[in-house]
C-alpha cells in the first residue's frame, strides 16, 4: 500500500490528543501482523488509549527504533477549507490535521515494511506508535517502561516529528505547572469580608516574571535560540465579574531549559509558594546527542543530510535517551506547520521519509 494511502487511512481518525486511539491501534496491529510482524499493545493506565511496538526482524538482537505519535491537536480552527479528518490533496500537498505532525512519518514506516520484511535483516527494526505525546509525552512513558521486555536493549530511535528530514541533534526540556489561589468570594465594596484569590496568586505571577527575567543571565547555550533556559506565564485566569471578588485563580506556567538543567527545578520554588495548590501538568527532559555519536553518522546517511545542532521544539526523544536509548530527531515536513488550520505534507516528503525508513533496512541487511 502506497505511503499516502496509508496516510489517509490515519488520518480519517480522529485521534485527538486526550481521546481513545483504539480504533486507530487496531488498523495499525493488524496491517502489521498481516506482514508478520511482532506486535505488542500496551495500553494506558487511561483504559482508552495505548502505545503499540512492533518488531520486524530478531528482537533478541540490538537494532533500531522507528518512533512516532499519532495522536493530534484539535482541529476546531475557522481556517479549514474542508474536514480536516479527510485527507484532501491540492497539488502535491496532502492536506488534514496530523498529516505533518506526525502521521505522516507513520505512514512512511507503515508504508516501508512490506520491504523490510522481505530484507534480510542483520539487526532487527521496531516501530514504536505512542499516545497523548501533544499532552506533554504522556503515553510513551508506559511504552518505555516494558522495552525491556520486548527487545534487546536497542542501538538508537530515530523520533520522526517534523524536521525536513534533517536530522536534530538537541531540543529543550520542558515543565508546565498549574498554580491555583482559593479565596472567598463577597460583593467588592466590603473587601475586608472575602479574600481576594487573584491578589493572593500575584506574588506568584511577579516571581515568576522574575524568574524569567534571572534566567537570562544564567547558564547559556549557543545552540539554542534563546540560548538560555526560560520561564513563560501561559495563561492566567479568575473571576466572575468586576464586582465580585473572585473566589478562585489560576495560572499555568512553563519552563523550557537548555541541556543539562532540569526544567522542574526551575518551576521548583514557585510550586512551594505558600497558599497556592500546585500541579504538574508535563514535564520531558531535554535532547542532547553528541555530533560524533554512530546515530547521528547512521542518520546523516540514511537521510542523505548533514544534522543540524538544535531546535526550540521539544520530542519524545529525550524521554528515550532518558530510559538509555540513544535518539535523534529526523522526520518529514516542517514544524512550522504543525498545529495551524491546513496542516499539510508534501508527497515528495513523505516519499523521502519512505526512502530514509528503506535505506535504514538496507543498511542494516
């Protein structure tokens, strides 16, 4: 089956981010097994969504994996010209939500294995498929708790987000934080009788800009842009009405930090702000992976492009080299869009992707 065949197939469901992915899962475990693949399911302490690993050669044997999500962001945006659940072509352009981020890259592996079964394989390739990744990279978690159960450990996971089959050798680490006031509510002209929740989280909202401000004279990055860590306040929210004091406040802050820093010790003394509940909502460590690595070699060849240094977006391949898999990011299409109203991938990307995924097979036969 053609790759952008397959990349209608995916398409067509709606997995959004938050949302059962089992139906999805189900065409993907079947159109493996039917090419003798050994497939694993592993389902989410959600019950409604799952991560899948296949593998196709010895998994006895250290080889690599092929890794993406396909779950996607809402496509709730006026700026769509049609369903953005059915793949529309306009040129060469394959139009729908996730068709670059990233089903895409998923369709190319799905698209490459009929070929791959038939290689003679000397190191085994899995392709690993996870879930929520746009919720803060939650499914994979699961997944790489199990690896080692279901392989050797394995030589490197290339993660296929959009990258125009560049490959990348570092990203940021991020952590989100929700900081939440309680007060008690009461009419405004007797302030005294209530407590004002907004008031009660601005020293945390003020230290937070600080923060930010701090850590442009902290630890630096040259590859990155900024080439520091950085804290954001992303939304901030409370009340009912000018009148009323407001008897509850939120606000969900982020933090992204270079290489080597921890995002979470970042937000560390804002979550310990007295009076505030603080939750967690993310958190994914940084990517970091040396030029002269035999991944980054192994990608710069199969992709046919030298790697490029850094990028501001962040992956599941920090979690992979966390859990001890060396990882690169490498996949079709441009990130840029991602995540807007007619998201699209090109048929010459995702032909290159299916090419890159081949030319890994035939390396490694």
């Amino acid at each position: 089956m053609r790759a952008a065949e397959i990349l209608e197939r995916l398409v067509a469901f709606p997995s959004v981010v938050g949302t059962s992915n089992t139906a999805l899962m189900d065409y993907v475990a079947h159109y493996l097994s039917e090419h003798g693949a050994r497939v694993t399911r592993v389902v989410g302490p959600e019950g409604d969504r799952e991560n899948l690993f296949a593998t196709i050669g010895d998994p006895s044997l250290p080889g690599y994996i092929l890794s993406g999500h396909v779950d996607v962001v809402p496509a709730q945006e006026p700026g769509w010209l049609g369903d953005p659940f059915v793949l529309r072509r306009d040129g060469a352009r394959l139009i729908g939500r996730g068709a670059c981020d990233m089903k895409g890259f998923d369709a190319a592996v799905l698209a490459a294995v009929p070929e791959l079964a038939a290689m003679p394989l000397r190191a085994p390739v899995h392709i690993a498929l996870s879930y929520d990744e746009e919720a803060g990279c939650r499914g994979v978690r699961h997944l790489l708790a199990k690896l080692p159960e279901l392989c050797a450990a394995p030589l490197g996971c290339i993660v296929g987000e959009p990258s125009g089959l560049v490959p990348v050798l570092a990203h940021k680490g991020k952590a989100a934080l929700r900081l939440v006031a309680t007060g008690v509510s009461g009419h405004s002209s007797r302030p005294d009788l209530g407590q004002n929740a907004i008031h009660a989280l601005a020293p945390a909202l003020c230290a937070a800009v600080a923060l930010a401000e701090s850590l442009k004279s902290g630890p630096q990055d040259a590859r990155f842009a900024p080439a520091h860590s950085t804290v954001q306040i992303g939304t901030v929210a409370g009340g009912q009405a000018l009148n009323i004091i407001p008897d509850r406040a939120e606000a969900c802050i982020e933090a992204r930090a270079i290489c080597g820093v921890d995002p979470r010790q970042i937000l560390a003394p804002l979550a310990g702000i007295g009076g505030l509940d603080a939750e967690w909502l993310s958190d994914y460590p940084a990517l970091a992976l040396d030029a002269d690595h035999p991944l980054t070699a192994l990608a710069t060849e199969i992709s046919g492009h030298a790697p490029l240094q850094a990028v501001s977006y962040g992956t599941e391949a920090g979690l992979f080299q966390q859990a001890g898999v060396p990882a690169i990011v490498c996949g079709p299409g441009d990130i840029a869009r991602a995540h807007k109203p007619e998201e699209y991938l090109t048929e010459p990307e995702l032909a290159g992707a299916t090419e890159m995924v081949l030319a890994l097979g035939r390396r490694l036969c």
